[in-house]
C-alpha cells in the first residue's frame, strides 16, 4: 500500500524506536484515525488535559497525586488536581481523562473525605461513556479487605461505561516505588490513550512487602495513679534503626491470647503441630491461631461463611471463634481446617507516637489504654492493648510505621496549640519534645483531659517541668470526674477563647487528637464557637473561618 519511498522512511522510523516509542507511535495512529483528528507535532502528549483526584484521610494520596500532579505538568498535560470532598460530582460525565488516587479506611471503607464520591458513583446510573480512567488504591496488606475502596470505584467506573487506562494498581503502605511506577505507565499510556479498550482485563501487579522493624520493650509503665478507672500504660520500645516523624503513628498486628488458641485447640481435638501453607509460607497450625488470624469478634461474613461450612442456620452476629465452635460444633480437626480457611488475618491497630527521635534516638514510645467492654455483665479487653499492657521488658515484637503527612508540626516559628484528653496526648508528647530538642521559637499552647486529676494526669511531671523550662507555653486541663458537672477540655477552650483566637489570628495552627466521638465533634464545635464569639462572626463564617484554616494545614486532627 505503500510507495519504497515511505515504506523505507516507515522501516527506518520502526528500526529506531525503542519498545515505548512503538507503543506511542501506534496508539497515537489509532487515536488519530478514531478522532478523524488532524495531526498534531509529535512532541505533544496525545492527552493534553486530565484531573487528578484524590481520596485521603492521612495524607499519603495527597502527598502522591501532588506529586503525580507536578510531573504531568511538566510533561506538558494540563492537571485539575482535586480533593475528592471539593470534587464538583456534576463534572464526572463530562471528563475524558479521569484519575483517582484512593485510599481505604474503616473496615474496607473509603476515607471520609471520599465517601460522597464513592456514594455518588455507587447510587447513580448515569453512563460514563466518554470517561477514561485509571485508579491507584493505597491500602494496607495486613487489613482483610485490602485495597477495597479502591477496587469498588476501579469497577464500578468500568459498570458505567468509562473506559479502564490501565488496571486498578494496589500499593501497600511502602507505596512510592509502585505508585511512581504506576504513574509512569499512565503518563506512557496517556501518549497513546485513543488506543484504549473498553473493559481491560485486571491484572494486580504484585505488591512490595511493607517494611517491618523489630521493637524490644525497654519499660511498660501504668501511668493511672492508684483509684483510677483506667489503665493507661507509658511504653519505651527499642527499634535501633526506626525513622519517623512526630505525627506519625506505629502499626501492630498483635498476637490472640495463648489459653484461647489451645482451647480451640483442644476443643476440636486438632494438633497444633501440624504445618499448613499459609501466604506462601509454612508453618504451624498453632502459630497461625495465635500469631496471623482473627480468632476473636469474628465479623459477621465470616460467621455466614461458617454457617455455610458446618451446614447450620446461625444468626448473622459478631462472636469469637471459641463460642462458635462450642455452639455449633465441626465434625473433627480435617473439618476445622475447612474453617481455618475461611478466617481473616489479624487486623492491625495503630498507636500515635508519643516520642521523638530528636530526643530518643532508636526509640518509640506509645501511650495505650486498655480498652474495656462489658457483654452480658462481663469484662472483656480489647485484643491489641491487652497484648500490648501485658508485654514483659525485652520482648520483641515487629511493628511498622504509619505516615501521616496530614498531622505535621509546622515551622518552627509558629504558634501550635495542641488539644489532646486521654491518649490524644501521645503525639503532643512528641510534638513538644521535638520543637524543645530543636529549640522551635513558636509558642506552644497544651489542652489535656482526663477522668481525675491525682490519678488520670498522664505525664504530669514532665508537663509541668515543660512550663517551668518554656517548652510549654500554657497548659490547660480538664478533669472531668473531679467534680458535680463534667468538665471537658471544649470548656477550657471557650473559658479562654479570646486568647485562643488571638493566637489564630497571630497564625498559630491547631491540633486535635484522641477520641474521634464524641470528643472529636464536640472540640471542633467549641472551635467555631470561639472563632464566632471572638471573631465576630456568624455561624456560617466562623464555619468558612474553620475550613480556610484547614485548607491553609492550620487545623489538623488524628482521631479514632
Ligand atoms: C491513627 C490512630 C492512632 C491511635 N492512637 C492510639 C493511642 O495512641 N493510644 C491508644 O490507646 N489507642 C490509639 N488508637 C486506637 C487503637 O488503634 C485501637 O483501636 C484501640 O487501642 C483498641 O484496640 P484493641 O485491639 O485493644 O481493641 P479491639 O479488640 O479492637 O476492640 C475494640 C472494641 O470492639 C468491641 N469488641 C472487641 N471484642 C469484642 C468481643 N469479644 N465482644 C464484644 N465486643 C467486642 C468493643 O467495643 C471494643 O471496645 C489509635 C487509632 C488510630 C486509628
Ligand atoms: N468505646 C468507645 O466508644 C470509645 C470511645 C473513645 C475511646 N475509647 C477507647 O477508650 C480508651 C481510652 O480512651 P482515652 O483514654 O484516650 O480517652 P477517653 O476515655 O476518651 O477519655 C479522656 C477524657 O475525655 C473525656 N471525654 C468524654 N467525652 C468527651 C467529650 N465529648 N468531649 C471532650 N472530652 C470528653 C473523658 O471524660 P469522661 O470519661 O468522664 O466522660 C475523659 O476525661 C481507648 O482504648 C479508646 O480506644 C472507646
Ligand atoms: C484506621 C485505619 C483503617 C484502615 N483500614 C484499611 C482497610 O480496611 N484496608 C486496607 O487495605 N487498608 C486499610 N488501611 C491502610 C490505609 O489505607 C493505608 O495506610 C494508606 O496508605 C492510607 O492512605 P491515606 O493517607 O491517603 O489515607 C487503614 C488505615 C487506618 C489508619
């Protein structure tokens, strides 16, 4: 069909081109005769214009779609990079170029800022059929339902109509490597993105291990004074290479208590000896119950899953496994390893850091209060605390560390005002360590709660010499037992909301953690009811005054 001529020009061009090149070359071809378009200097990405959004609760989508963001625009796309709560949803049908860096939360679920996005897209039916996408998921592999967030709106975008660019890429929390990689390939593809199939097959590319640090407890401390109602320890760990940032929390997958796994053990006659394959690893039927299963408050698709296995009608509820087996018995251990099969891992439990490097180099230090709850007039205690409490000195256990570029200290020149009840305290502690280790100028406001003032006041003493020294500029508490009425630490922001305001208007940035709610909500009402009182405001603009402090990375909280 072609003269020698161009044939030759063509066999020249092909000989001279790398694989990429080929790959360019041939979608741009394809591109230009689906569009009938003219054609344009090669130099040119096919794709010249995309939005990037992102779903994040501690930062770390952000921080890559930004990243992401700037290498488009030098490759000259233009990018729309957007949070997915700022996300204008009447926009989605009419874009051509779609990205979405998302990660997953909650049990499976998407981060809140992503919620009406993922709902929106989730409850609508309208086509997406001039949309082109591709979907990076953050997630986490030590969580049952990894990467979920990501994985529902990578097909539900496929069910509308919108054509996959690339297939869904799931990353694990040692992210960059993939996530960089992943978004190399988009920028290859948008070269050649007419070229396109509606509904690409998924392909998960292998994810990198996360990186794991072994700890060794150096001190396990009960800070509750004698009368407490609580017990809340003060725990030094020993990690001699460990890197993290004040803000930053650590990751554990802790271990099921010894006496419940050998009485599952026991009750279905198993050995717990016996070698199974697990994630491509051997080992032990008892280390497997007691180091990489969920064998307490089984959620309520696995108790279905059981009822499927032991063949009986079993009401959908949370239970652990022991009651399970005891209610609703398997016929023998080849039976039980049926039901092994459909346990879930361990869900990991994070801890905020309560120290700094700058002033414990090699450690980690967390403040953990045992959680307790009550069922049918029993006392139970949440698993991971009630691991961690009762760790002895110098045992080891691996950990790895959670990011989270959202809970950042700023300069050290500006004011922070930190406000922390219970163990919202712990990365306060590090906050203040770090900015006195470094001799920050900033001023440094603390507010702390807790149930009673002679047994409750964690790092009391180290509070108070804090004062004396300056590291801490003001302190304020709130001991909410100590008398008729609750006192909570909101109150002590109202009482002193006139300095408050004024250090936001100096531009100090304000930090909030512990109890997401109640405590949470509540502290944040109290904000926008100082901004309001003192600001002069009303509602509506003490709210704006709030959310502009938030975009500016002035108002940060970490609660759970
Ligand atoms: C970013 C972040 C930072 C955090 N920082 C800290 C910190 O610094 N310090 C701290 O102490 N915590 C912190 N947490 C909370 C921590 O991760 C855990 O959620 C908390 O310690 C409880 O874990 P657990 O394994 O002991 O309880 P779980 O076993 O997970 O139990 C939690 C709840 O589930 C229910 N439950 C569990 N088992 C049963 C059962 N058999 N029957 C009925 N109900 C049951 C109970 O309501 C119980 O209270 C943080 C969380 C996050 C997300
Ligand atoms: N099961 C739950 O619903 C729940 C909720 C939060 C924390 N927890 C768990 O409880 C354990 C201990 O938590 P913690 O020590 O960090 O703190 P905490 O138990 O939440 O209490 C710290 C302080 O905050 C006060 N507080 C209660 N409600 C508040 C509100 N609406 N606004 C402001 N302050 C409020 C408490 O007062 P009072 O206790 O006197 O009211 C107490 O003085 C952790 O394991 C955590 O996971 C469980
Ligand atoms: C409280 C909590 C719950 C999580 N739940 C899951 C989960 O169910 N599945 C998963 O794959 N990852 C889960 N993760 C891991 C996060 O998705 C992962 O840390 C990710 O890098 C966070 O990205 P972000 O900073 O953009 O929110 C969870 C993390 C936290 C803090």
């Amino acid at each position: 069909m072609l003269g020698d001529t161009k044939l030759k020009t063509l066999q020249e061009l092909i000989d001279n081109s790398t694989q990429e090149e080929l790959i360019w070359i041939s979608g741009y071809l394809a591109g230009l005769l689906r569009n009938g378009a003219p054609a344009e200097p090669a130099t040119k990405p096919a794709v010249q214009k995309l939005t990037l959004a992102f779903g994040t609760d501690t930062g770390n989508s952000k921080k890559l779609a930004s990243t992401f963001a700037s290498k488009a625009k030098k490759s000259g796309v233009h990018v729309k990079l957007q949070s997915l709560d700022q996300y204008r949803l009447s926009d989605l049908p009419k874009e051509e170029y779609f990205l979405v860096v998302i990660s997953t939360h909650g049990e499976g679920e998407p981060p809140a800022a992503a919620k009406k996005f993922y709902d929106y897209i989730h409850e609508n039916t309208a086509r997406l059929d001039k949309l082109n996408y591709a979907v990076l998921a953050l997630g986490d592999t030590s969580y049952p339902l990894y990467c979920k967030a990501g994985e529902d709106v990578d097909v539900r975008l496929q069910t509308l109509g919108a054509a996959r660019l690339l297939p869904l890429q799931k990353c694990d929390t040692d992210f960059e490597t993939e996530a960089s990689a992943w978004f190399e390939d988009v920028l290859k593809t948008l070269g050649t993105a007419p070229s396109t199939t509606r509904s690409a097959p998924v392909v998960h590319k292998k994810s990198h291990h996360k990186r794991n640090y072994l700890g060794t407890i150096l001190s396990n401390v009960n800070l509750s004074g004698r009368g407490s109602e609580k017990q809340t320890h003060h725990i030094e760990i020993e990690a001699s290479d460990v890197d993290y940032q004040p803000g930053d929390s650590i990751g554990i997958v802790p271990e099921n208590p010894s006496e419940i796994v050998e009485a599952v053990l026991q009750l279905v006659n198993a050995s717990g000896n016996k070698k199974l394959l697990y994630r491509e690893e051997e080992i032990t039927v008892y280390d497997l119950l007691k180091k990489k299963l969920n064998i307490v408050y089984l959620p309520e698709r696995v108790v279905k899953q059981y009822a499927a296995i032991v063949m009986q009608e079993i009401p959908s509820t949370r239970i652990d496994l022991l009651n399970l087996l005891k209610i609703y018995p398997v016929k023998d251990a080849a039976h039980f390893e049926e039901v092994i099969g459909i346990l879930e891992p361990i869900t990991p439990r994070l801890y905020s850091i309560a120290s700094s490097l700058a002033a414990h180099s090699g450690e980690v230090h967390l403040t953990v209060a045992l959680d307790h709850f009550t069922v049918n007039d029993e006392v139970g205690h949440g698993l991971c605390t009630n691991y961690l409490v009762n760790l002895p000195e110098h045992t080891s256990f691996e950990f790895y560390i959670h990011k989270n570029s959202e809970f950042k200290l700023p300069q050290a020149s500006k004011d922070i005002i930190m406000i922390g009840p219970g163990t919202g305290i712990a990365p306060f502690r590090s906050f203040i360590e770090e900015r006195d280790a470094s001799g920050a100028s900033g001023r440094n406001w603390l507010f702390f709660g807790d149930q009673h003032f002679q047994s409750d006041f964690l790092y009391q003493t180290e509070i108070q010499s804090y004062l004396q020294t300056g590291a801490l500029t003001r302190v304020d508490v709130a001991f909410s037992r100590d008398q008729p009425e609750k006192v909570y630490v909101q109150h002590k922001v109202r009482a002193k909301g006139q300095e408050f305001y004024q250090w936001l208007e100096a531009g100090a940035c304000v930090y909030l953690c512990g109890a997401k709610e109640p405590m949470g909500v509540d502290v944040e009402d109290a904000v926008v009811q100082v901004i309001r009182e003192f600001g002069n405001k009303t509602t509506e603009q003490a709210q704006g005054y709030l959310s502009q402090l938030k975009e500016e990375g002035r108002y940060q909280k970490d609660v759970y």
